[in-house]
C-alpha cells in the first residue's frame, strides 16, 4: 500500500517534470533561434559594412582612387562599433547584456533558475592593447581564470557563454538548497551541510517503518559544475533497518538524480508514511 501509493506520486511527479521539462525546452529553443537570427543578421551586416568600405576606399577624396584594401580609419572604426552593438543584442537573448565604455565593454550576467529571476553578475573587460578582464563580481569559487584562459582570447562569445552556464548552475544548486531549507526544515534532521560552490550537500531525514523512524543520510554530489542536478547520490540508513528501507531508499536516489531537490523532497513528503 504505501509503497504502491509512493510509486504512483513518483509516477505522477516524474510526469509533470517531464512536462515542465518539455516547455522549457521549446522556450530555450525558441530564445536560440532568435539568437541565430540575431546572428545571421550581423553577418549580413558585416558584408554589408566590408563592401561599402571596399566601395568607399576605391573612391577617394576628389575622385582618386584608393587602394580598396584600405578603407579610412574612421570606417573601421564605425564598422567595429556596429559588430559590438550587434553582439549585444544577441547576448541580450541568452541573459548577457552589456554596453561600451571607453576602455572596452561591461558585460552583466542574469542568471535564473526555472523561471525565477536570481542574481547578476558584472564583468569589466578592457579590449586594448588586448582583451582582459579589468574587474568583476564573480564569485571568487567560479573558475573564472581557467575559462578565461581557455576562451578570452579567441572566442569571446564562448567564453561569456560558458560562464553563464557556471553561474546558472551555481545559483540553481545554491536556489534548490535554500527552498529546502525553507519549506522542509521542520522534516530535515539538524543541518543541511553545503560548500559555498554548493557542489556538495549532505542532510539527513527520518523515515518510519513499523512503527519507528529510522534516519536516511543523503550525501549528493553535482561533479559537472555546469549543472544543477547531482551526478552522484548516496542515500544510507542504519544497518539495523528493514530491508524494505532499501528500496525506498533506490527510489529516493533515482529522484533526487532527475528531479530538482525541493520538487523530489515534496514529493517524498507527499508519500505521506515515508516521511516523519
């Protein structure tokens, strides 16, 4: 009976996940097709821009041509500033905006987690004599320096992209840990333990079986910092507990591995008897 009723609410939960995962894919979808249209329209701006500098470089000042492959300083310099604005907007669709200063760019990371609204983060980049990040707001735990070692240089959209993912999983992990704290605390034993990457979280719940309550111990462990679900889950009771715990423990594990935390802890507790 009870472990039937909880196999029909993983059912339903996974279900509904399922669902909620569908359309936010086809929002992430439709967010990517906008920004390959964006894309798409700067590269035909960019022709655009090099065949009136080729056109105005081969005509020159008093009708004398000019070398086409030498188009005015200002020209260029006008070219560049329409490619910058242009990749803003299209950072703009992904939760990156930004805008020029006088020695380079400041760029502003939004991050969300499902729809909620998080934090931002500001990143100060100097673009002369080479790009560098002048200041910033990153947490000092985001590997910062290893991803700007690896993309700053070469692919500026890369590198911005995936410190976007670093922060979004970080604030989603850092979100899931606190709605746990908020609305379950009476059903967590002691205290949820994090690290500031909130990469790791040990808790312990209580769950009764013939009549006593027996603690499970749960330690997960997201080892792709670019995600917000655990990779690794180890739930454990006490050896003196029922066999049947067992199982109930397998089921705990699968949904905390595909199922944000707070949403796998409520549907642990509508289960109503695995939980004390």
């Amino acid at each position: 009976g009870v472990f039937a009723h909880l196999e029909m609410l993983e059912v339903q939960a996974h279900e509904a996940a399922l669902k909620q995962e569908e359309m936010e894919e086809q929002e992430e979808k439709l967010a990517r097709l906008k920004a390959r249209v964006q894309e798409l329209r700067l590269q035909r701006d960019e022709l655009r821009a090099k065949v009136d500098l080729q056109q105005k470089g081969q005509l020159g000042k008093e009708g004398v041509v000019s070398d086409p492959a030498q188009p005015s300083a200002r020209a260029v310099l006008e070219w560049k500033i329409r490619s910058v604005k242009a990749m803003l907007q299209i950072f703009c669709l992904t939760g990156i905006s930004g805008k020029l200063t006088k020695r380079g760019v400041c760029f502003c990371i939004s991050t969300a987690y499902k729809g909620t609204y998080l934090d931002s983060y500001y990143l100060d980049l100097l673009t002369k004599p080479e790009v560098k990040i002048h200041r910033h707001s990153i947490p000092i735990f985001i590997p910062l320096e290893q991803i700007a070692k690896k993309y700053l240089q070469t692919d500026i959209r890369r590198f911005l992209s995936v410190l976007s993912d670093h922060l979004n999983a970080y604030v989603g992990r850092r979100y899931q840990a606190d709605q746990l704290q908020e609305h379950f605390s009476d059903q967590i034993e002691g205290t949820l333990q994090r690290n500031s990457l909130h990469n790791l979280l040990v808790f312990n719940y209580k769950v009764s079986s013939e009549n006593q309550t027996f603690p499970f111990n749960v330690r997960l462990l997201y080892g792709d910092l670019c995600c917000s679900l655990p990779t690794e889950v180890t739930i454990s009771c006490t050896p003196e507990a029922p066999a049947a715990l067992a199982e109930m423990a397998a089921a705990h594990s699968d949904l905390f591995r595909r199922t944000a935390l707070h949403k796998a802890f409520r549907s642990i507790s509508g289960a109503g008897a695995s939980v004390d």
